[in-house]
C-alpha cells in the first residue's frame, strides 16, 4: 500500500479541521496518509503500480522495493495501471518523465485525456509505451500475472465536467482492477457511486477486496463545513446507512476487506473513534500507508 488517503492525503495541506491537525502533531491514531495507491509483484523484482498518485515520488521514498537496483539508471517499476482520470490518479505520471521505459495502461478513454494534455508528453512515447486495455479482457502483466478493467458507477473527472450535476455512468471513466495470480483474484476499487447487482455478483466470495472508503456519511463535508459537495455529488458511495458500503458487503462473504482511498474528514481514519470501532466490528480493515498483504 503506497498510499491509503483520497484527494488532498491525510493531513490535507490546507485543512485545520481536527483530524488533520491531530495528524500533522504525530497523534499516533490519527497516521498520517498519502493519496490512494498501491504496488503489485509476484516476484519482489518487477512491480505495477496502480494508479499514480500526486504523491508518488515521496511514496517511492519510502519504498525501498522501489528504488533503483541497477546500473546508474533503472527502476522497478514495470508498469502503471490507471483506473480513471482524477487527478490523485495521474498527477504522479509526472514523476516519471526521466525517459524511464515502463507501459501505462488505461481505457481509450482515459488515454484520449492524457492524450489531449501536451503535459503527458514528458512520458515520451517512444520510451514509455501507451497500451489501450478494453474492459473485461484480460491482461497479462508478467507469466502467472494479469488483470481486468471493469467499469463501475462513476462521474467524469472534476477537471472535465460540463455540467452541474454530472450523470453517474458506467463506462470507461472508472474503473475497477482484478488482479488475478493463479486461482486468486484481488479487487482494487478506489473509485464508486453505488453497488450494483452486477458489482455484487462479481466481489461475492472474493479473497480480497480493496474498496472505496471515501466518506462515512454522504454529506459529511457539508455538516462539518468542509465544503458544498455530497459524496453522490462526487461519485463516492459512503461507508454508513442502508444504501452504504458496509451494507452491501454484509453477505457478500469477502474475505478480507480494506477501505482505501479515505477522506481527510472521515472519522475511520482516527483510531480512537466510534466509527473506527464500527468498521472493525463490521470485519473491515482500513488501509494505511505501508500495510503489506501476501497472497
């Protein structure tokens, strides 16, 4: 786990709401966190990660898995898989613009974004190679290694918005990972507005389930002052009530479930919380920067 927060990491540079300055004065139970991604090898040697986070050159820091082993320049990193276009999703490609050879893949339509932004040629094309991944085909990363897109109810980035109240979609603008080593297939959802029948059937009796922790209530950032937006508005399905996330995993029987991509104002981030303890209860783990998992 590279990073386990939402937008903005846990303390969020500008917040002085209680949580982030408990975490910016070393609370030890409220830990700090880097925005959400995580690192995927079957072999401690050649690594993909999943998605790129702003923060990607501090998490590469302090990842030693990571860092360079050979030569006066190499990485790593194989490969960059993309579930969408937020930008705690891609600002980190920027990191690795020193003509490092890795392949990035996403949809067709999250390359047309990076594609219709000159900044992403930093990534040049004739050393990075840009592969385009249909959904619900899979795709091999390494022998023994591979992976699925499959879109989830989600919104268009904020950056491409050109409404007020943009649709929840499914489509290829959120996306969802399986990844998939032998007979085990792990889910990473970062990213989504609802559970559907079709999502339900696909998580039921997985192994395990990374999943979008963005906040504990929908208008959570609007009762704490934090900001007008629901998580509807943002396209984030929130962890409480009947239409919640810890409902609809309730007899999904999932093995191991892990909440990520968490928002600096929900309250499962602080350990000593009522929330933290209901998550628990509930069978959940919530995510933290550097939580290893082996399969």
């Amino acid at each position: 786990m590279l990073g386990a927060a939402a937008g903005g990491g846990f303390p969020q540079w500008n917040s002085n709401a209680e949580g982030c300055r408990r975490a910016r004065a070393g609370d030890p139970a409220a830990r700090s966190r880097t925005q959400a991604s995580i690192a995927v090898s079957i072999d401690d040697e050649r690594w993909y990660l999943i998605n790129a986070s702003p923060d990607l050159r501090e998490q590469i820091g302090f990842s030693a898995f990571l860092w360079p082993r050979y030569g006066l320049r190499s990485s790593p990193i194989a490969g960059v898989v993309l579930t969408g276009g937020d930008v705690d999703a891609i600002a980190g490609l920027l990191t690795l613009r020193e003509r490092q050879p890795f392949t990035l893949y996403a949809t067709s339509r999250i390359h047309a974004v990076l594609d219709a932004n000159p900044i992403f040629e930093v990534l040049a094309k004739a050393v990075v190679q840009r592969e385009v991944v249909a959904l619900d085909r899979s795709t091999e990363l390494e022998d023994g290694l591979s992976f699925e897109l499959f879109a989830v109810p989600g919104k268009t980035p904020l950056y491409l918005e050109d409404s007020d109240t943009p649709a929840i979609e499914t489509n290829e603008t959120t996306v969802a990972v399986a990844l998939t080593h032998g007979t085990t297939t792990a889910f990473y959802i970062p990213g989504c507005a609802r559970m559907t029948q079709e999502l339900a059937d696909r998580l039921r009796g997985a192994t395990l389930v990374f999943f979008d922790g963005t906040l504990w209530r929908d208008d959570e950032m609007v009762v704490a002052g934090l900001g007008s937006k629901t998580g509807r508005r943002m396209g984030h399905i929130s962890l409480d009530g009947p239409d919640g996330t810890l409902a609809a995993f309730e007899n999904l029987g999932v093995a191991r479930k892990i909440l990520i991509h968490i928002n600096n104002s929900n309250p499962v981030l602080l350990e000593d919380s009522p929330e933290r303890a209901h998550v628990e209860a509930r069978g959940w783990e919530v995510a933290y920067d550097g939580l290893e998992v082996r399969l």
